[in-house]
C-alpha cells in the first residue's frame, strides 16, 4: 500500500493520534499517583486539589480533554480505514474528527471555569 505524502491531510491526523497517545500515556502514571494520594496522604490531595482550582490548571485540562478526544476520533478513524471501503470523504472526516474533539473539550473547558 502506498504512504500518503507528509503534507496530507490524513498524514496530520496520523502525527496527531501518535501524539495524543504518548501525551495520554504520560499523562496516566501522574494520574494514578494522584489518585493513590486519597488513600495515602489525604493532606496532600487536598493540596493539590486547591491547586487545580488555578486558571491555567483548567486550560492544561482543556488540553487533556482535547487529547483524549483527538485519540478516540482518531482510533474511530483507524478503524474505518481497516473495515471501511477508501474514499475521498476521509480527510472530511478526520476534519470533523478534530472539530469534534474541539468541540467537547470546549465544552469541558466551558464548564469547568
């Protein structure tokens, strides 16, 4: 099967997804830890749960939420590509990929400040 060229647009989605998921794999072992604060050092949480309260905390969540979203549209979008028949409707597709996770983490972000 032939590569699409670097500057297609299916070859931005490609890096994106590659990047969200590194960035989401990163992301779980702090969150993890985090999470273990409930249990072990409940001071500690609440510290950083005051934190989190910090304005540019929220747009790094906004960020987190994007991510997660381009992930999943982006794994939606792998899938269609093994069962689904090639057309040319798939760069319109992963447009509204990435408009939708805009949307959602928006949406997020809107109601998280």
């Amino acid at each position: 099967m032939k590569q699409p060229p670097r500057s297609h647009p299916l070859w931005f989605a490609f890096v994106l997804h590659r990047i969200s998921g590194l960035a989401l794999a990163l992301f779980l072992p702090a969150h993890f830890w985090l999470l273990s604060q409930a249990i072990t050092a409940p001071a500690r949480l609440d510290g950083f749960l005051a934190f989190a309260e910090n304005p540019l905390v929220k747009i790094a969540e906004f960020g987190l939420v994007f991510l997660l979203a381009v992930h999943m549209f982006g794994g939606l979008r792998l899938m269609a590509l093994e069962f689904l028949p090639w057309s040319d409707r798939q760069k319109t597709l992963a447009a509204g990929a990435v408009g939708a996770a805009l949307f959602l983490s928006g949406t997020f972000f809107l109601r998280a400040i």
